[in-house]
C-alpha cells in the first residue's frame, strides 16, 4: 500500500480548457526527501483540482510510491 501524506505546497501554474500544469512539493513519508512535481491534469479532470484532489506519485529518490492530498 502506498502511503498518504499532504502536499506541503502546491498551485495551479495555468488552465485552460484543455487542461492545467500543478506545481506541488511534498515530503516523502519513507525519505523524507523534498520532491518537486508538475503534474498535468487533463481536461476531463478539470473539475477535481477545484477542490481537495489527491495525485499519485513516485519519489524521485526511493522509488516508493505516494498518494499526495493537495487541499
Ligand atoms: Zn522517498
């Protein structure tokens, strides 16, 4: 099971109709390293990022994987 933890920072970089780049960091909860993303969110997707939505992710430097709440 991959583990939860909440974005320490995120934010829409731009939207539009085809879709929106969200910037986020997080703290990995096995590391705890500082990881960075963009992520895209697509157009049929538009409607989570209004309110708390959760992305999947995979730290950068242990390779686990992690469920990241943004709200
Ligand atoms: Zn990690």
């Amino acid at each position: 099971m991959a583990k939860k933890t909440i974005a320490t920072n995120f934010n829409v970089d731009s939207k539009d109709e085809t879709g929106a780049f969200v910037s986020l960091n997080y703290d990995c909860p096995y590391c705890h390293y500082d990881n960075y993303e963009l992520i895209l969110i697509g157009a049929s997707n538009l409607d989570k990022i209004a309110n708390d939505f959760e992305t999947d992710q995979v730290c950068k430097i242990c390779g686990k994987d992690v469920i990241i709440e943004c709200r």
